[in-house]
C-alpha cells in the first residue's frame, strides 16, 4: 500500500454548538399557528347521545324475548295502542325535561 501521496489534514474549524429542537406546540405558538377545533353538527350530536343511550341500556333478556316471539307467532300478542301511545308521549315529554 502506497501512502506516500496523502497530504496533510491541515488545522481544524470550530463547529456551531448544536440549538434546541422545538417541540411542535413551542413551534406552533412562535408561528401565530392554533389548534386544530372540530365542531360537530346537530345531528352528530344527537347520533352520540343516541350511542350513549344504547351502550348504557341493559342486556337484552334473550327469554323474554323468546316469550314475546312466540306469543307473536302464535297470534296471543296483542297491543294496548293507547297504552303504547301514552308511554311513548311520557318518555318524549320526560327527555325533553330532563335537559
């Protein structure tokens, strides 16, 4: 191996010290930049509350629903309307109220 041709390293430079990297929000307050902000319309809330409703109600009672089916089947089910009328006017007002 031939050296004989290398030259000399010669003096050396300073190096700038290494600067602080910004977090992203540090970056983003220097900028003037704000947070994203989603606003949710009307329906989609009341699609979450909906969800929330669903998720909080109850196990479904898989015997009573048996029972139900098969009255139905057999044609001994029958529906009080105006029962039915009157507990869906009770839970529409109680909602209403309840805000």
């Amino acid at each position: 191996m031939d050296v004989s041709n290398v030259k000399p390293i010669g003096k050396t430079e300073a190096v700038d010290p290494v600067k602080p990297v910004k977090s992203k929000a540090q970056r983003r307050r220097d900028s003037g930049l704000r947070k994203d902000k989603v606003t949710l319309s009307e329906q989609a809330r009341l699609l979450e509350t909906a969800r929330r409703s669903v998720k909080a109600m109850e196990e479904i009672d898989e015997q009573k629903v048996a029972e139900i089916r098969a009255r139905i089947e057999s044609g001994a089910y029958r529906i009080d309307s105006d029962h039915l009328a009157a507990k869906i006017l009770q839970e529409s007002f109680a909602h209403r109220f309840e805000k």
